[in-house]
C-alpha cells in the first residue's frame, strides 16, 4: 500500500479500534465463558480469555498498521 493513501488515527483511536476488534472477536469466536465476576463486582475476562486477548490484539494491530498511520499526540 502507497504510504500517501494510508488513514491517519491518534495513538489513542488506533488502541480503541483494536481492542474493540479484538474484544469482539474474541467474543465470537470463544465457545466458553470468557468472563469472571471479581468480589466487587467488577467484571473482567478470565485469565485463559485475556491471554487470548491479547495474541488477538497483536495480530489486529499488525493488520491494522498495514492501513493506517498512528499519529502520537
């Protein structure tokens, strides 16, 4: 891909965009629970779902960074 036709994303948008990928394509493609609810009640994913998580993230961002420029801020 030529470099001028590349999207530009702050830091920010670029880590939102691909954790909201990776989060739903984790969901999607999880046939167990991948959620635990904490004493307090907070809820967050299990350690198995948030290792998955984040091997999911990298390969977004990989293929994300072939289409956009992250601009830091």
């Amino acid at each position: 891909m030529q470099t001028g036709m590349r999207k530009h994303l702050t830091d920010e948008q670029f880590l939102e965009l691909s954790a909201d990928i990776a989060g739903a394509w984790l969901e999607d493609a999880s046939l167990d629970n991948i959620w635990q609810e904490e004493d307090n009640g907070d809820e967050r994913y299990t350690d198995d779902a948030q290792d998955r998580f984040n091997d999911i993230l990298d390969t977004v961002q990989g293929m994300l960074n072939e289409y956009v420029e992250v601009i830091k801020l």
